[in-house]
C-alpha cells in the first residue's frame, strides 16, 4: 500500500476516492471498482499486482487539516503564510516566478501579500492574496473561504472539467 494525503473536498473527482483506493495491476484507478467503507470498515483483499493507495484523511477538510495544526502546534514551512514575493497574473491566478515558470508576454511581475494554500508542482500551483502570518489567522481565513484549494490554486485542473480524474485513471496519482 501507498499512503497519500488526498482530501475529498479538494476536487469532485476525489469525491469518488475511498480511504481505501483499489488500483489495478497497472496501478491505475477505475471508479467501478472501489469498494463500499460502510461504518469504517476496509476491504484490503486485493489479487497479486493489485495494489491500494490509503488516504487517511480522506475525510478531512481544509479546516480540519489547520485545525489539527493547531492543536498539536505542528511548525510548517513558511510558504503557507503570508509573505512578499514575486509573482504575475495568469488565468487570474497569482503564478510565483521562479527558475521553472516564467511570465508570458503581456504578464506583468509584480510583488504581492500571498501565501499558498497548497504545495505542488510549481508550474501549476498559485499563490492566493492573504495577510494570514499565523495558524489562528490562517484558520480565520479559511472558515470563511468560499472556494476549495485546489478550486482556488489549481492551473492543471482547469484543462478540463474530467481533469483529474483522467490523470488518476492514466496512473499519475
């Protein structure tokens, strides 16, 4: 087994993901064949080359994850607060320069308040404007967000609606 830390509030199609997410002997995801988690009971029979992938927080939101943070003071890098850096307007998110992501054309740098709300690959993760410097502060902001994370600071998952869901199915998560 591989253990993630996928959320199902992060993106519809995570909503079909189980705590216990069966892929086959490619390593790829049907929907079809997951199983029911019916009172918190797992099913972890699989054939040889079967595998799962186990997301334990599955159930969790946003809110929990920060609320967890609190709770148990977990020191986290500073990326997810707010702080001044370089960045420029792409498909109205704020993509941040860097040696892998470069502005286009007509996309201006400037330098703006922001903290990520999320960490991946650099070329298709955004910054969200945010003065939150602190846990409780993060934690104020995000009980009254409106928009998911990855809804929010996603560039990838604006290819297409079955987005992730297509790269699941190909393996890629």
């Amino acid at each position: 087994a591989v253990f993630g830390g996928a959320r199902r509030d992060e993106e519809r199609a995570r909503a079909k993901e189980r705590v216990y997410s069966h892929r086959d002997a490619f390593g790829q995801w049907d929907p079809k064949t997951q199983r029911p988690e019916l009172w918190g009971i797992y099913n972890g029979r699989h054939k040889p080359g079967e595998h799962f992938r186990i997301f334990p927080i599955s159930n969790w939101t946003e809110l929990d994850i920060w609320q967890f943070v609190a709770d148990y003071n977990i020191d986290l890098p500073s990326i997810y607060y707010a702080h001044r850096r370089q960045v420029f307007r792409r498909d109205n998110m704020w993509m941040a320069v860097s040696p892998f992501l470069q502005p286009e054309e007509g996309e201006t740098v400037s330098e703006e308040l922001v903290r990520f709300r999320t960490v991946g690959d650099a070329t298709c993760t955004a910054a969200i404007e945010s003065s939150a410097v602190s846990i409780n502060q993060v934690i104020a902001e995000t009980s009254v967000a409106r928009i998911t994370e990855r809804g929010a600071t996603r560039a990838d998952d604006r290819i297409s609606e079955a987005g992730m869901e297509d790269r699941k199915r190909t393996g890629y998560f």
